[in-house]
C-alpha cells in the first residue's frame, strides 16, 4: 500500500503544476495548495485552485486517503457556483496502470491536450 502514498504526493504535484501553467497560459490566476497528511504517514499532497471568468473559481482537492481497492487516489474537481458536468464529474483518478502509477480523467490516461480541454469545459459559464 505504500507505492499509492508515494505516487499520490507524486502525481498530486504534477498534476498541480500543470492545471497552474495551463490556466496561467488563459489569463487565470491559479496557485498550487498544499496539505500534509500525518496518518497512516507523513506526506505532502497537492491540490489547486483556479479563478475562472466571471468571478468564479475551480479547485482541484485530493482525497485524504486512498479508496478502499489500496491503488486509487481521487482528485475531487469543483466549481464555486456548484455547476457539476460530465467532463470533471468523476473528478481525476491516481490509479494503477501496467504496473505504475497514472493520472487518469473517465479511465482514459491525462494528457496536456485532455487537461487543456478539462480547463476549458471547467471555465465555461
């Protein structure tokens, strides 16, 4: 159960860092958050938060634990106005694939183009 510790304070930065240099790239102010989990280990997990058109906002927020399964880590995705679609619904997943850890959007591997699409869909009114 360690590997999915490691790969969420891994995957979690990553993927932080580029939801804040795509949304930095539309004009958005954007900035990484940070939490440190002390059960069952020490850990550094990351989150973002994003300020879309319109006065709105959008936050990336990790799970505090991994799902039940031992090998998925969620990433909840929410809007301030509480607005909810298909494209973020089921948030972003930190799960086993072929053996390593990947950052997957409706079971499909998270590209930049897909993230970038993500963004778009997230900041629509």
């Amino acid at each position: 159960m360690r590997d999915i510790f490691e790969a969420a304070e891994k995957q979690s930065a990553t993927l932080a860092m580029f939801v804040e240099q795509l949304a930095r790239s539309r004009g958005w102010g954007a900035r990484t958050l940070s939490g440190m989990i002390v059960e069952p280990r020490l850990m550094m997990i990351y989150g973002s938060s994003v300020l879309l058109p319109y006065g709105r906002a959008a936050s990336f927020i990790p799970a505090k634990m991994p799902r039940v399964d031992g090998d998925t880590w969620m990433i909840d995705i929410r809007r301030s106005d509480g607005v909810s679609r298909p494209e973020w619904n089921g948030g972003v997943a930190i799960k086993r694939v072929n053996g390593s850890y990947a950052l997957l959007l409706n079971n499909e591997p998270l590209s930049q183009a897909v993230l970038a699409h993500l963004l778009e869909a997230i900041g629509t009114p």
